[in-house]
C-alpha cells in the first residue's frame, strides 16, 4: 500500500510537470483582446505570462538576482493562478539563497509550500528551506526541514539529495 502510495505521488509530481510545461507553451489561437493575453508595458505593448516569466529567470540565469526577484514578483502579482507562480516563488527563493539571504529564502519556501502545496517546486523548496537553515547555523531545524521531503517524496531527487546533505551535516 506504500509503495502505491509513493508511486501515486510520484505520478502527480509528473502531471504537475507536465500541465507547467502545457501552460508555458504559446497559444495556438490569438486571445480576445490584448488585456487577456498580458500587460502593458512602458512602449504600450503588451507582454504574455511567459515572457515575463522568462525574462525574470533569464536574470536569475545571469545572476541579476534583484532584477529577477522582481520579475519574478510582478509575474505573481499579475498571474497568482497561472502555473508557473509557483516556480516564481521559488526562483525568488533561489534568488535570495544565492545572495546568502537565508532567512529570505527560508520565509519565501516555506510560502510557497503554503500558497502553493500541490505545485511541482514543493519538493525543491523544501529541500532548499533545509539547506538555508544549515546555511543559518539552525542544524537541527534545517535536518528537520530535510527529514520532511524524505518523508513526503521518499522516491524523489530531492529525497535523496536531503540524505546526502544530512549525512554531510552528521559527519
């Protein structure tokens, strides 16, 4: 029953992937009106989800982490629903993780984790909201944090990344 249990959630983890992957495609058919389809920018010109989306993580990529944080942040204001919010909340996390802004990060995952439990970044901002605690000198909360996605997705990538990292710790 556990292992079905386990490979239920793996599966859901896939399908969550998959409609991310749907919704970040371009639509085949033009929308209403340019409204539906994005916002205005400076020019009057409009923007789709996307490519606000995309903008911000091609900061994150060059490492424009504060350009990305708000990027990433005017895409969830503007999308809260859309699919790719929550890889948003977490690149914001990741953002701050990589600015050695733990406590930011920690608060940002643990967001996430709230507004979004079913998204696909579930497991990977748990695993990060671990290693920024260890990062913080919290060792305990932070091998805690990390039991946590061994216990929720025991199959997951980040399962085992967690068990290294507390095997690391332990040493």
């Amino acid at each position: 029953l556990q292992f079905i249990k386990e490979q239920h959630n793996e599966l859901n983890h896939c399908i969550r992937k998959i409609k991310d992957r749907l919704v970040s495609m371009p639509a085949v058919t033009p929308p209403a009106s340019a409204e539906s389809m994005g916002v205005a920018n400076e020019t009057g010109s409009t923007q789709s989800p996307e490519s606000i989306y995309y903008t911000a993580y091609s900061d994150y990529i060059k490492k424009n982490y504060d350009l990305a944080v708000e990027g990433f942040k005017q895409f969830i204001r503007l999308y809260p629903n859309n699919g790719l919010a929550d890889n948003s909340l977490y690149w914001i996390g990741e953002c701050y993780y990589s600015q050695k802004k733990y406590q930011e990060a920690v608060d940002t995952f643990k967001e996430l984790k709230a507004n979004y439990a079913d998204g696909d970044k579930v497991p990977d901002s748990i695993l990060k909201e671990g290693f920024a605690l260890i990062e913080m000198g919290k060792q305990t909360d932070g091998i805690d944090v990390l039991k946590e996605v061994i216990s929720k997705f025991p199959l997951s990538e980040e399962a085992s990344l967690a068990q290294q990292k507390i095997k690391e710790v332990s040493e």
